[in-house]
C-alpha cells in the first residue's frame, strides 16, 4: 500500500513539473519571435546556475520516471496463489502437510473403530429416548450412530474435529484461489465433495451435540491423501530439479490405489457388519486378502445385503481402476525400455562410469567398445552408459541383456546436447566421455559437425570430464583441440596405409598391438604358423618407472640401447621408447646417447605387463622346461617362456648385467669360409664412435633421374612443407622441390609445354610407383605424401606417386602437393583397364584402394564394401604379382578378399575363425590370410587406439610417432630391412637384435614372414576316401579344376597384353605368373631371441635419429680377434695411449653361444 502511494505522489510530481516546462516552453516561443538576431532567446538564470553546478545529470533526472513491475503479484488473492500453488516449494510444504493431516485421520478413524467394541449401544449423544432403526431386517442404529461418548474415544473425537476444521478451511482456501471463474465446476467434483462430506459433519456436531456420536466415512480421506501424494510428487521434481522416473512414480501410485481400494473394503465392510455378526478389523483385513487374492476360503463371509453390495462395489472398482493402473505402468516400461532409465546419484558418487556418446548404436562398435574396455583388470569395477538419440536394434538389446553386459551397461535414449539428458547419464560425475563417429553416412563433413557439437555440449555441461573424441575429417580437428584424447581416422589412416607401403603389413602390427589379448589365439591349431602368430600376436605396450622396474631397473646410468638389447634377450621384453612421463617427451629409440635415469618412463612391449610378472631363475626353469620340449619337434621351440597368459615367468639370470655385457659369437668352424661377428653392445656412449650419416648422398644418387625428364641433378631439399593443408596440421620436415611444380605437370596423363609424357612407362622411375586409388582428392591424403617423403628416407628410394581419382582434384590439394617430388594424378578409376595400365600399374611396387565415401549409405551396412572388393578381386584377377591394398568399411568382409570357392586354406582359416569367435576372442579375424599379410586394413581397426587411451594416456603419441604423424626431437623413426642370403649366418632374432644394436643402434621390433610354399589343397583337410571309385573322381575333379583355372588364366593374359599393345606400352614388363595366393605371409610382433631368421623375412626396425652416433659393424675378417675361450670379438682398434681405457675382468669375460646344427 505504502509503493502504491509513493508511486502516486511521484506521478503527480512528475506531471507538475511538465505542465511548468509546457509553460516556460510557451514563453520562450513568444520570445523566440521578438528576436531579430538568433530567434533564440538565453536561458534564464536559474537554469544556467543549476547547469553549472549539476551539468548533465539536471536535465535527466528531470525526465527519468521510476518504473515498477509484477504489480499484478501485490495483490493478497495473487500472493496466496504463489505461496499455495505456484512456488515449488512452499506448495510443497502444503500438500505434505495435507498428506500428514488425511493420514492422520484415517489412524483416528481405525483407532475409533478398533475401540467401539459394542454396536448394541450405539445411540445419539445424550439421548434418553432409543429409536427403532429397524428396516428392511436390518437394525440401522449401528450403522448411523458410533460411540464416541466413553472417555477413551471422547479425545479421539477432540482430535477429529480440529483436523476437520484444518481440511475445510484449507480446502475452501484452494477452491477460492483455483476457482477460474465456474461456481459448479470448482464444487461438484469428487475431491471438494468428499472433503465436505468428511469435514462438515464434526464441524456441525460442535454446535449440535447429539449429533456427536454421528457416523462420518473418514476411511475415505485414504483417496484424499493419494491425490495428495500424486500433487507432492510432481512438486517434489519441480522443486529439486531433477527428472524423477516416471515409471517409478507410477508405481508408487499404483501401489497407493491398490493401498486404498483394500484399506476402503476393510473399513467399509468392517462398518456395515457392526448390525450383522460385528467382525473386527483384523478379520475383515482377513476377508479383504483372502477375497482380493481370489482364494476364497470360505470361513468369514459377510451377512447382510448391504455388506456384500459393499463387496460388489469395490471389486467392480477395482476391475475398472487397477486396469487402468496397469496400463499405464506397461507403457512407460515399454517407453522405459526403448529409451532407457536415469543413472542414479548415488551410484554415480560411490562407482565409476563412463559414458558413450553416439549418433547410432553399432553391434560392432559396442561390442568392439566394450571388449576392449573391460579386457583391463582395472575397469572390472567400471559402468558403462550409452547414450544416444537412437533406439536400439533387437540384436545390440539381445546382447545387452546377457548378465555378463546387463549388470555393467546401461542404455540412454537422449542427446548429448540437452542438459537433461546429461544429467541422467551423470556426465558431470563421469570417469571420461567418448564421443563416437558413425562411418555409416555417406558425408562425413556432416558427422563430423555432430561430434564437434556433442564436444561442445559435454565440456560446457562438465568441463572436468575427460573427453576422448573420435573425428572423421583432419580439417575438423581443431574444433576440438580442447579434448584430452582425440583420434583423426582419415590422419592415422592415410598414414597407416603409407607406412604399409614402406613396411608391408604394418597396418596389421599396428592393429594388432593396440587390441588386448593374451596370446592365445590359435594355440589349438595344427598349423605352426598360425600357433607362433597367435602367441606374438599377445604383445602390447606397456610402460613402467625405472625406479620401479624390475627389467630395467638394473640398467640405470647404462644407454638405452645397451638396456633394450639386454632386456630382450633376459627377459623377452622390448625397450622402444623413453618419456619425461606419461604423455610427454617420448622418444622412440632415443640411441645410445640417452643414458637411463631413475625418473625415466619406459615404454616396453611385452606379453603382459611386468607387475602382473612372476621371476624365476633360470636354472631351475631350465630343468623344468627340458623335459617338456625335448618331445616338441624342433620347430615349435621357437619362443622364450614368457608367452603365457596371466601372470608370466620370466628367466632371471644369476650373473649381473656387467658380467655379460660384452659378449660375442662363437666362430664357425675353422674348415669353413669366415663369417663377420656381432660387435659387443657398449654399455654407455663413447664419443670416439663415428656417425654413420643415415641420409648423405651417394654416387649412385646424384647421377638418378628424378622422373620429370632429363634432368640429371636432384633438386630436393629438406624442409618444411610451405603449404598447410588445413588447420591444425603438425609440419614434418620433407623433402621437397626447390621450386613448386607447375599445375599442369601435377597431371600424369596430360602433355603440357613441359613435358609430353602420357603414360607412367614415359616418365621412366628409378623406382616402383606406389597408386592410390580414391574417389575425392580430400585433405586427408596429404597425410599419406608425408611419411613416403620424410627426411628419414634417403633420396635413392623415394617411390613416385599417382593418385588416380574419380573427380578433378581442387586447387588447394594441388597447391599443397606441388612442392613434393614425384607426386602425380590422373582422373580415372580402377574399373576401367586403361586407366590402371596408364597409370602405371605393371610397374606399380603397391596399389591402395581406398574406401568410397559415397558406398557407405547402402540399405544394408555390410553391402558398403561390394563395390570395392567386386573391383579389386578383378584388378587381382587381372595383375596376380601387383601388391594390392585395400580398405574396407567392414572389418568382416575381408574374408571376400581374394576370394576362391575352392580355396581350402580359406576354408580352415573359417573354422579356426568361427572357434576363436565361439571363445569371445575380439581378433578372431587375424587369422584371414589378406589381414594377416597386410592386403586389407579397415578403419574401424583403429578405435581400439581411443579406447586403449584411456588407461594408457601415452598411445596416440606413441603412435604417431611410430607413423611418422609427429616428432620429438631425438626420436627415432621406423623403417624395415629384407634378410638376403648375405644376412641368414645371423641365424636367430636375439643374434639380429644384437647386430642392429651394436652395429647401427636400431631396436628390432618384429617380422614380417613370408613363407613360400603351396596352400593345403583339399587331400590335407580330408580324409582319404576308402573306394578307389570316389578317389578316381577326385582326382578327376581337380585335374578339371586345374585346366579350368589355366584356360582362364590364359585369357585373362591376352585381354591385358592386347591392351598394352594398343596404349603403345612394352608387354615385357607384364608378368601374370607370380601368383601370391601360392605363398602366405603373417606379422611376428616381438619374437623370442631364438626365433630362426629366414630367408625374405622384413624386419621393423626403429632407427635413431640422424644425429645419433653409432658404431659400425666388423666386415673385414682383418678386424675379427680369436679369444682363448673359443670366441671371436672385434679386433682392438688404434687408440692414442691418453684415450685407451683400462677394461675389467668382466669385460673380457664373452658369453658362449652355443652354435646350433642346420637342419
């Protein structure tokens, strides 16, 4: 009242002060008139004094006017309205406080039934005079009149009457401020009838004292007090902001409605019997059950009319509400089911979770997800919860609801961009949050765009939540910099596939070092091969202190390269890297020059990791595992005791690291040809080792043809690349072209003022060309030029490239490729013949196919890859000897590569496969000879690398720069080398690894195998038929096969060479006879020490960095000395007498090899 005034009085003065100024504004218009000058006349005095004093502010306090609002809430009708209704939580407060007073009165009422003992005395208060009630053969008396006149219930009474008043005051408060303008709408419905009926009466019987002991249905207040409930619960949720269930809610009203119809026919029936045989409440509780329940014993059975109408009334009641009821419970479960439940607070404060985001739920994905997750002891604990806006199909819910997945996943059918659907899921509570890509959409640019937003959303809601995020285009990435953990598919993947060029089968090293497994797959075949590549394919990186380290504890103050070779060969474990800590400054193979320190983190590859790692001496082992392998043939003796599954033994020698740290070969016998030895690896750096230069120009090199002519001169150097190809880019030091190409030479098959070359075979390469085959020039492919024209290649072996595209490539990929040497494209595609031989493909060292972005929205997601493997298997077909490599959308439909229905080694590669499926191993399709030989990768491979990042934060930096992605300066890179006839007197790994260490300081990481020898045919896979009949008939089969399979072979033959012969191209360099399904090749990932070398295998290597001097290898037999003890070790070399060094006993002490016998 006291605003209303001030506002009044305030307008009054503002309009005051407006009429004055109307009035001066007059006058000064006559003024303005009589002026001859200016016609503007000065301001009076007290105009110009106060200006002076308060300047600007007069004039705008003058004009401004005090505004207030919400006035329509001032009002007493409006104010109780908020308090009683529209505030949250003093309506709260209300309708608990209704909840209590119904509940109350319903104890009131049982507690009065339970003491009026004795219906016969049932009359009106204080009268003298008993009424006949009788009619209809039933005495009504009891009915109509209870006893509240004893002392006992006369209290009771007391505590009734003022609850009533409580409830219709309150009640006619409600009705008064809800009323919306319809007198019999707000008064004839059941909730105001009821209160009435249950209130007036005890109001009236204080003003009317014989109608104190009247009968009032107060039992009825039990519907009261649920709609009560009902209005609390859906306060209590506005009020606490947070999404209750509904489904929960349901059924607390549920069993409320049931609470209520059995509490109904209790009283009521309990009531009408007082003028029959007068049963007590308990009894009609019995009757109640037992009738409800539809058991119907039969031993209390209600005796008048008006009890059993009563009976009929409420299950009639109960057959029309509980259906009701029960409907509505069945479609929120159903609702519940499609879009799962809410993560509880509380289990979200007392366990750890994780969170998945996703477009769509992949079968594969998740499972994929999850097997790679769980398969750490660390994450037993963990809960993973899913959410995505998608539901999810039948068979991801199959599996979901197997007790092994249903007691740790949970489904949310929400966006990652609404707030209420994160807090369901509880990400702010969260361990980490995967963002997922779905490949399954022909534009990626598109799905990327979600995932970025969903970055977005998760860090906004919960910035302390680790984001691991997972995007599609390397020109997105820097929307999502901020995320702990991100991986590029197409950046790893064009980089993958580059490095598989280098070093074949590297995608499948890769692939098989970031997915968890203990090495046991394949251990039940019968094939050898298959048995040592399941074991190897058990290895992992693993990273551990030195301080903490039992491998390498013992090596501190040695080089890295002295404690790698030596861990090796004592504990089968491989030192590759070094780091500061856990993410940053890792190196890979640092060199000798590193000296290891206690605070180092190393980076090591093992079977398991060294705390799950039992040690036993090796004598003792020793005598142990002789008697197990002197039965195997030799040849399954090919790895060291630590492949086992679990908890490992390793052998622990007794001499100490220095007593063995110089050794050396035994020499072959003095009747045969001299062979070089093996330097010793040195314990520490000694400077007077010469660099060998790892990329200095030779003869041969300055004379080679760079391919664009006849220019005689290389003109490369070593640089950063001066175009970015996006944003976010890591630059790589290249070698380039000192003068960017010109466009119209970036085209192979195009004869421009420069040159006027149109085939490959015109351009004349010093070596094989690598073809990449791909539908867009997208940015991606950038990544794939970096790695094949690193610094760490030497100039002689770079390999040209050809992009043959489907579509015209912009002009920023050319203004971003011009400056690489020997980078071409061609607009072609691989399902035409002439686009494949002008490009080179007879000539070609490898062809990568690479997946069609437009194939992957195909109705059925496994048809996305029909189209590419229907036009390699045709391009194999028709070039048998060209390294064909593909990618794929599916991981599965690598078994259609380089398909053959009669393939018999295909076929048990199947069996093997459906019985390591069958054992829930995640790998079971590394068995398949393509991925085993590097001929097909998929990008899907890879999520395994974000998913291992959350326990091991240091694998996407590792393997970036195991890809050559990024550097760390004193890193070393990857590269192979191919055993020649010249290296097999090495004879074993652990002897190779010694020779990389001491000669060049590379670290042996593994083998790429090659065995040449036929596939089984179909007489080694089943049993020889006992009728000669039968047997005559397969013989005749595959003699039919064989000249079925020459004769179109011999076809083939002539439709490629008739068209070599029409495009003008030599028919010499056609070969169609080497064929690559006679020989099958697998990955060795680190191998045991005594693993026999043979002849073509590819070792990977990770060599220093240039910069790191190393020793060099005795080649000359001058250098070789003959110890006392029967070994051999290099020559002393000439050193002044200030700079030779006194050596120790254990230095001279060598370590006997015993020469093993050729089999």
């Amino acid at each position: 009242m006291y605003q209303n005034i001030r506002h009044q009085a305030h307008q009054a003065r503002v309009r005051q002060e407006l009429g004055l100024k109307r009035l001066e504004i007059n006058s000064i218009s006559a003024n303005m008139a009589d002026s001859p000058v200016t016609g503007v006349p000065p301001l009076p005095p007290r105009y110009r004094f106060r200006d002076l004093i308060l300047g600007e502010y007069a004039s705008q306090d003058e004009d401004r006017v005090q505004v207030e609002f919400y006035v329509n809430e001032n009002t007493f009708k409006e104010r109780l309205q908020i308090y009683f209704i529209k505030n949250q939580r003093s309506s709260l407060r209300i309708r608990l406080f209704n909840l209590v007073i119904k509940l109350l009165s319903c104890v009131l009422y049982v507690t009065r039934a339970c003491l009026d003992v004795d219906p016969s005395k049932a009359k009106c208060h204080d009268c003298t005079i008993t009424p006949n009630y009788t009619w209809m053969e039933i005495n009504w008396a009891p009915l109509v009149w209870v006893n509240r006149s004893s002392p006992i219930t006369r209290p009771i009474w007391g505590i009734q009457v003022v609850v009533a008043i409580i409830s219709f005051l309150e009640t006619i408060l409600i009705t008064y401020l809800s009323y919306k303008g319809s007198l019999v709408q707000s008064v004839f419905n059941i909730r105001f009838l009821l209160e009435m009926i249950n209130t007036v009466p005890f109001i009236i019987t204080i003003f009317w004292a014989p109608l104190r002991n009247l009968f009032v249905p107060v039992f009825l207040n039990c519907w009261l007090a649920k709609s009560a409930l009902t209005n609390m619960l859906n306060d209590l949720n506005r009020a606490m902001q947070r999404s209750q269930s509904a489904l929960a809610q349901q059924v607390i009203i549920l069993i409320a409605t049931l609470l209520c119809l059995v509490f109904t026919s209790i009283c009521g029936i309990q009531h009408f019997e007082r003028a029959g045989k007068n049963i007590n409440m308990f009894d009609s509780f019995w009757f109640v059950i037992v009738t409800f329940s539809t058991v119907g014993y039969g031993d209390i059975t209600p005796e008048l009319w008006v009890s059993k109408a009563m009976v009929i009334i409420m299950i009639c009641v109960a057959l029309i509400i509980l259906p009701i009821q029960f409907e509505q419970m069945a479609f929120l479960w159903m609702e519940r089911t499609k879009q799962g439940g809410s993560y509880s607070r509380q289990r979200a404060e007392s366990e750890n979770h994780v969170v998945v985001c996703a477009t769509q739920l992949q079968t594969d994905v998740i499972m994929d997800f999850l097997n790679e997750f769980y398969a750490h002891p660390k994450l037993q604990d963990y809960f993973v919860v899913l959410l995505a806006p998608s539901e999810l199909d039948n068979n991801l819910r199959r599996i979901l609801s197997v007790p092994l997945w249903a007691q740790r996943v949970m489904y949310i059918q929400g966006s990652a961009l609404k707030d209420q659907d994160l807090v369901r899921a509880k990400v702010d509570d969260a361990e980490g949050c995967f963002i997922l890509a779905s490949r399954n959409e022909a534009n990626p640019a598109a799905v990327d765009e979600h995932t970025i937003l969903r970055a977005w959303a998760v860090k906004d809601f919960a910035p302390n939540c680790p984001l691991y995020v997972q995007i599609l285009k390397p020109e997105n990435k820097f929307h999502v910099k901020f995320a702990e953990h991100v991986v590029c598919e197409d950046e790893f993947k064009f980089a993958l596939l580059a490095n598989n060029c280098l070093c074949p089968a590297m995608s499948t090293f890769i692939t098989l070092l970031l997915h968890t497994s203990r090495g046991q797959e394949g251990q039940e075949s019968s094939e050898e091969w298959q048995r040592i590549y399941g074991r190897c394919s058990g290895n992992e990186v693993y990273h551990i202190r030195l301080a903490d380290s039992k491998f390498f504890g013992e090596y501190e103050g040695k080089s890295f390269t002295y404690a790698s070779f030596h861990a090796h060969k004592k504990y089968g474990v491989a030192l590759v890297a070094i780091g500061k800590d856990e993410v940053t400054g890792i190196k890979l193979n640092p060199g000798p020059k590193h000296i290891m320190r206690k605070g180092d983190m190393c980076f090591y590859m093992a079977i398991t990791k060294e705390e799950n790692s039992a040690f036993i001496l090796a004598k003792k082992q020793h005598e142990k595992e002789k008697s197990k392998f002197s039965t195997q043939p030799r040849s399954t003796r090919t790895h060291s005791i630590i492949a086992g599954a679990g908890t490992v033994a390793l052998e622990l020698q007794r001499s100490r690291p220095s007593n063995a740290s110089n050794h050396a070969l035994l020499s072959p016998p003095h009747n045969s040809d001299k062979r070089p030895s093996i330097a010793d690896v040195m314990e520490t750096f000694e400077p007077e080792y010469v660099p060998i230069p790892l990329d200095e120009p030779s003869e041969d090199e300055a004379d080679q043809h760079d391919g664009r002519g006849d220019v005689a001169v290389l003109d490369y150097v070593q640089d950063y690349p001066p175009v970015q190809p996006y944003i976010g880019y890591t630059s790589m030091v290249c070698h380039l072209m000192k003068e960017k190409v010109p466009f119209c030479c970036l085209q192979l098959n195009n004869p421009c003022q420069h040159n006027n070359f149109e085939y490959a075979h015109h351009y004349k390469w010093p070596n094989k060309s690598i073809i990449v085959a791909a539908e867009y020039a997208t940015p991606g492919l950038y990544n794939f030029i970096v790695p094949l024209r690193s610094q760490c290649r030497p100039k002689r072996e770079l390999n040209p490239v050809v992009f043959l595209l489907e579509n015209l490539p912009d002009e920023r990929f050319l203004e971003a490729i011009c400056c690489f040497p020997m980078v071409y494209y061609m607009v072609g595609s691989i399902n035409n013949l002439d686009d494949l031989l002008r490009a080179g493909i007879i000539h070609a060292n490898n062809v990568v196919v690479v997946d069609k972005e437009s194939s992957k929205a195909a109705a059925e997601d496994y048809m996305a890859d029909s189209g590419t493997i229907v036009n390699v298997q045709t391009m194999f077909r028709l070039f048998p000897s060209t390294s064909i490599i593909t990618e794929l959308t599916n991981p599965a439909n690598m078994r259609f590569m380089q398909f053959r229905a009669k393939d018999f080694q295909a076929l048990n590669v199947a069996k093997l496969e459906k019985k390591e499926k069958e054992k829930g191993s995640n790998l079971a399709y590394m068995f398949r000879l393509p991925f085993a030989a590097g001929r097909v990768f998929s990008a899907s491979m890879l999520d395994t690398l974000l998913y291992q990042s959350f326990v091991k934060e240091y694998m996407i930096t590792l393997v970036r720069l195991l890809l050559g992605l990024g550097h760390t300066p004193g890193s070393g890179h990857l590269r192979s080398m191919r055993v020649t006839e010249s290296d097999l007197w090495i004879r074993t790994y652990g002897r190779l690894y010694q020779k990389q260490c001491s000669s060049s300081c590379e670290i042996p990481i593994g083998i790429y195998r090659t065995e040449r020898k036929p596939l089984v045919g179909m007489e080694a896979t089943v049993r020889p038929f006992q009728r000669r009949k039968t047997q005559r008939r397969r013989k005749d089969y595959f003699d039919e096969e064989t000249r079925s399979q020459n004769s179109e072979r011999e076809q083939l033959r002539e439709l490629v060479k008739s068209r070599v012969k029409d495009l003008g191209l030599p028919e010499e360099h056609y070969d169609d006879l080497h064929n690559r399904r006679s020989s099958l090749s697998y990955v060795l990932i680190n191998p045991s020490d005594d693993t026999r070398l043979e002849l073509d295998d590819v070792i990977y290597l990770l060599r220093p960095d240039a910069s790191v001097p190393c020793a060099s290898t005795p080649t000359d037999p001058d250098e070789i000395s003959l110890q006392e003890d029967g070994s051999i070790r290099p020559a002393p070399r000439n050193r002044s007498p200030e700079n030779r060094k006194p050596q120790s006993n254990t230095e001279e002490t060598s370590v006997k090899i015993e020469e093993e016998t050729q089999v």
